[in-house]
C-alpha cells in the first residue's frame, strides 16, 4: 500500500527562534520546547539549531511491516 501520512519532522536550523515565530504567526503553537503542532496533531514540527537548513528527520506512516519493507 506503500506510505499513509506524513508523522513529523525535525528541522535544523541557523536560528530555530525565528522559524518558530514564523510558524507561530501562521496557526501553529509551541506544545513541548522545541515543538509545534495544533490541537489536533500536537507534535508536527521539531526545531533545532544547525548549522544550515535541512531536515535532520521525517517521520512517516505505512500500514503494514511489509509495506515497510517494500519501500
């Protein structure tokens, strides 16, 4: 069946302050240091400081052990 959803992500940053203002501006909110995420799904979005942009880790959802493995 392959991938089901998108869990969360972790993404590294110069300035993890910033990207979380600008994520706070558009409907997020801060549920744990260091995360946001909405009512409905509380951990979304992980901050840390890097020394660039990247995503450091990408969370993702399949239905079976097998679908894992497939991928």
């Amino acid at each position: 069946m392959g991938l089901t959803s998108l869990l969360d992500m972790e993404l590294a940053v110069p300035a993890p302050t910033e990207l979380e203002e600008f994520w706070l501006r558009r409907g997020m909110e801060v549920t744990a240091p260091g995360v946001l995420g909405t009512a409905d799904l509380p951990s979304q979005l992980r901050l840390r400081e890097g020394a660039y942009r990247h995503v450091a880790e990408l969370r993702v959802a399949c239905e079976t052990e097998a679908d894992l493995q497939a991928i």
